[in-house]
C-alpha cells in the first residue's frame, strides 16, 4: 500500500518477479489518522462504502519508509502477526551520526561536520517535528513493553547525507497460558 503510483507498481513488479505475486497485494491507497484504509483509485473506493479497517496480526512483515504518522503506532502494533517484524526507515533529528565512515548493508554512513554533506541537505529535510523521529523514539514505541524485541535502532544517512533510522523489531509470541 502506497499513496504513489510509481511505489505501487514497483512492487507489484517485484513481487511478480520474484515469483509471490499470488501472495501480495498491493493498492493505491493511504491511511487517515484512525488507521481506516482510503483507496485512491475509483475501482478500490466503489468497491465498499466503509473505510476497511486491517484485522490484527494481518502482516508478517511491515514495512514502512520514509513515511512518519504517529497516530497509526498503536494499530501498527495490533497488524503485526506474532513473530512477525516491522522495518522502519524515516527521517531523524538532532542525532550524531557515528564517527567512522563505512558501509552497512546499503546505508552509506559518513562522518558529520560543518563540511560534510550532510550539513548541506538540511534544508531538504521534512519540517516541523511531527514529520521527523526523535533519537530512541521508536524504541519506546515498539520496544518491550509493548510485546516486541528491538533488533535493530540505528542512524545512518543517505547517500546525499540526509540523517535517517534504521530500525528492526520482531514481535513476540504470546506466552502459553
């Protein structure tokens, strides 16, 4: 689900390419502040006339880049299955980048300074604080207390320099009563 076309078709090409498009879906769509599902195509919205709602524990995997809407954290939480995973990637502010240069596993990580590019995109970033994470702000959200493992919270910039988050949880069983 995206609200771009281009992202939409993109992954319907892959997941056809790799041989599971029996086994994806995708839609033109975007959620509103409730979590209820908007399509953006006239076929998706004549098919029902209630926003649908996702049922808990639909996905094995959510993925969600570049996009930033706090007010979905909670039913983020209820969509993901149990011992499924959630893979964020968003802008982040007022984070020190590592001080080595090096790559890791496609993030380009490079040294922050008055000089660096990443001084030079800082304008190109989302403005205002509710566009941007804050260091450790997910890990709160989707750390222990709320049944999931953080395996992954790190910051990495874009090739271009701009400063972004790498995070990986997975979410726990639930224990046997």
């Amino acid at each position: 689900m995206d609200n771009w076309k281009g992202a939409v078709k993109r992954a319907s090409g892959a997941a056809a390419a790799y041989g599971v498009a029996d086994r994806v879906s995708v839609c033109l769509a975007h959620f509103d502040a409730d979590g209820a599902l908007i399509p953006l195509t006239k076929a998706e919205s004549a098919s029902s006339n209630a926003a649908p709602r996702l049922p808990s524990g639909t996905f094995q995997l959510l993925l969600c880049v570049r996009f930033l809407e706090r007010a979905l954290f909670p039913r983020m939480r209820d969509w993901i299955a149990p011992g499924g995973y959630l893979l964020l990637s968003t802008f982040i502010k007022d984070t020190p980048l590592p001080a080595e240069v090096r790559l890791v596993r496609g993030w380009v990580l490079v040294r922050a300074s008055a000089h660096s590019r990443a001084a030079q995109v800082e304008a190109q970033y989302p403005s205002g604080d509710e566009h941007v994470l804050r260091a450790g702000e997910l890990a709160a959200c989707f750390g222990t207390a709320q049944g999931f493992v953080v395996l992954r919270d790190e910051v990495a910039a874009l090739a271009d320099g701009r400063r972004v988050t790498a995070f990986l949880a997975r979410k726990c069983e639930p224990f046997a009563q």
